[in-house]
C-alpha cells in the first residue's frame, strides 16, 4: 500500500477502540497516516505488510493486565523484526516504572495516558525528524514474521530468545518450511550484532567466508566433508564465526553425519520447531497475517475465513509447512476463494485424513473454540457429554 508523498505512517497499537479512535482523529487532522491494530499479532502483520514510520505502543490488551508484559514482549518482537523501527510507549495504569523498563527494552519514549495532544504531536515530529537524520536509516521491513501463538512454537521461541544474546552456537531443526531461516533471522537480531547475518546453503558450498559474524549455515546435513573439517577447525579457533545451523534432519541422523569435531559444539545447543499439524492453534495466526499481508502487497481486499474455513485448513496435512500455508493464502487473495485450496501438485489431490484424524481434528477445534468447555464443544459437536469424553479418552486429549 501507499501512502501520500511525505505523509508518515503511524501504527498505534491499542485494544481500546475509543481511544483508537480519538488518536486517529488528532493525527490524521495532523497530517498522519494512522493505521490501528489491537493485539500483538495483528501488530506484528502490520509492521511487516505496511510501510511504518513509527508506532504508538500501549503496553496491556488483556482486560484487566496491568503488568505491561504483553507489551514489553511485543517490544521485543518488533525490534527483532525492524531494529530501528522508533516505537514510543503509551502507558496509564503501567505507570513510569514499565513505561523506563520499555525504555530499556529499545523503546524510543514514553508518553502517558491521557496525553496532552500538542505535546504527543511534538514528539512525533520530533522522533521522526530525528530519525531522518540518522547515518543509518531504517530499510523497509521483509515480510518474515515469527507468528508463535501454540505451546510448542512458544517453547521453541523462548528457548532461542534466551540464547541469542550469547555467541553459543545452536542447532535449528525442523521439517521443510517450519520456519527455521525466520528463527536464525530472529536470534541474529536479538544478538545486538549490527552487521547482517550471512546465509549461506551448504549443499553447493565450495569454500567457507573469511569474515567471521554470524554464519546461517542452510542444510548442514549436506555440507561436503572436507569443508566439514574446515568448519571445525575454524570453530576451534580462538575468534570463530558464530553458527546457527539449519537442519531437516532429525538430531540423531545429523549426529551420524557429522564428525564428532563439529557435532558437539553445533549440537551443544537445539531448538526443534515442531511441523505445523502438531502446532494447530497457530494456524489462524498464520492465516490472517498472510492474508492481511497479501491483500496489501497485491490491493487486494483480505478475504474473511469463517469457522470453517479454518477448520478445513486445520484438517490439512501441510506437508511443505508454513510455507505451503503461505501459499495457499496467497492464492485466497488473488482469486477471492475461501475454500480449501488444492494441493500445490496441480491436479494431484492431497492426502486424505482418515476417519479418526478428522474427528480427533473437529475434537480439538471445537474444544479450542469453547476454551475446553466440554459441556459447551458437546453441543457444537452434537454429541452429549459421556459421548465426548468417549472419544476424547479415544484420542488420548
């Protein structure tokens, strides 16, 4: 999308539509192009589908949250996506103490609720003008965000959080299109590394880089043996690069092929994302942010996917991940179809659930939806409630 000529982009990011509302009436009588989003994933698919200048941040979405965690973790997240991207925190019942911990998190400022309008709107001009000027300039935001709203995601997110601002060396595993390159991306940015990651493949590399930084290291599985020697040698050395290595292959299969000189210390650290049928519930998280993300990219208008429709994309074997997700929401925008897409085969159909696979699906979906109210996923289901307890021990849910 586009905006006018010198009009900056403002994203303010607040659950409370009233006060979305007034910000959007001072600003755009201010010049400002406002854009709204109210949680911290729509924030997310904001910052990477839209040209943002610079975003208005409260830091509680949650009724009743008070604490300000769930903003200082989206801080954290849009640093990681767009480093110099400024966010100025807006903060009421957080007060000044989490308003200075998001200044230490990389917030830029801070105003406090209820603002005084002429001072937010000084500030903006100032952040943005003061941004301008900087030798380094913020480059357009790619379009990787890490959605991880499911258990494992989120174990699998904070895991590499909590390691990123060492120089350890970690093992990145998971099936094809899980997400692996976008994790790299992620811990390179939280590392405090200013330089940028290089990406290498391994399959076809024929010499390692002189420079050392951080080395994503694609498919180490097929790095040739010698350049494995090479590689643990320069491990051993005392100022090595630092490797995240990116691996389909399971850790014990990738173990057999590597020597022992350069598995160790590759493997002294694993993070496995899981495929994307064993983490359903961000499934509509991933849905809605390339949907939003297409509509802009194309100017096309995001197509709204109903209960079922998510149900059948839950129902999907997603062989290539999130990558084939992807895809197929890509396919939703252009050609306006909410339906199931076919398989990326052409005419080949996909797998076909089985019975069982279907039902424990439309189990879980519907206990998901009811916030596992059995009484309340029984009736949606229309079975009673010894029969769905039934079938639940069946599955072992």
């Amino acid at each position: 999308m586009t905006e006018p000529a010198g009009q900056p982009t403002i994203l303010f990011v607040d659950d409370d539509t009233d006060i979305q509302s007034a910000a959007r009436l001072l600003l755009t009588r201010r010049g400002f192009r406002v854009l709204a989003a109210h949680d911290a994933a729509e924030a997310l698919t904001r910052v990477a589908a839209d040209r943002i200048d610079l975003v208005l941040l409260d830091l509680n979405y949650a009724p009743g949250a008070t604490t300000g965690a769930e903003g200082l973790a989206l801080l954290r997240d849009l640093h990681a996506l767009r480093p110099t991207l400024p966010v100025i925190v807006v903060t009421g019942h957080s007060g000044v103490a989490i308003a200075v911990a998001a200044m230490r998190e990389g917030a830029t400022d801070f105003v406090m609720k209820p603002w005084h309008n002429e001072r937010l709107v000084a500030l903006l001009h100032d952040t943005l003008d003061r941004r301008r000027h900087e030798a380094r300039p913020d480059t357009e935001a790619a379009e990787p965000v890490l959605i991880a709203v499911s258990d494992p995601m989120r174990a699998a997110v904070a895991l590499a959080d909590r390691i990123a601002s060492t120089r350890a060396h970690m093992l990145l595993s998971g099936p094809p299109g899980s997400g692996k390159t976008m994790l790299a991306r992620r811990i390179h940015a939280r590392s405090g590394d200013a330089a940028p990651p290089m990406i290498l493949d391994a399959e076809g590399l024929s010499t390692l880089p002189a420079e050392r930084g951080t080395w994503v290291l694609r498919a180490i599985e097929s790095l040739a043996p010698p350049l494995q020697r090479l590689l643990a040698d320069r491990l051993d050395a005392a100022a090595p690069p630092r490797v995240l290595a990116l691996s389909s292959v399971g850790a014990d299969d990738l173990a057999t092929r590597l020597p022992p000189r350069l598995w160790l210390p590759l493997g002294a650290v694993r993070v496995t994302l899981p495929p994307l049928t064993a983490r359903p519930d961000d499934i509509p998280a991933l849905a809605a942010h390339f949907l939003h993300y297409f509509a802009a990219r194309h100017g096309l208008a995001a197509p709204a996917l109903d209960q079922p429709a998510l149900d059948a994309l839950c129902l999907r074997p997603w062989p290539q991940n999130v990558r084939e997700l992807r895809a197929a929401m890509e396919r939703m925008v252009i050609l306006g179809d909410t339906t199931a897409p076919p398989s990326p085969d052409g005419d080949r159909a996909p797998d076909t659930p089985t019975l069982a696979q279907s039902e424990r699906t439309l189990i879980e979906a519907a206990l998901r939806r009811h916030g596992f109210n059995v009484s309340h996923a029984a009736r949606d289901l229309g079975l009673t409630r010894p029969a769905l307890y039934r079938r639940m021990a069946r599955y072992g849910l």
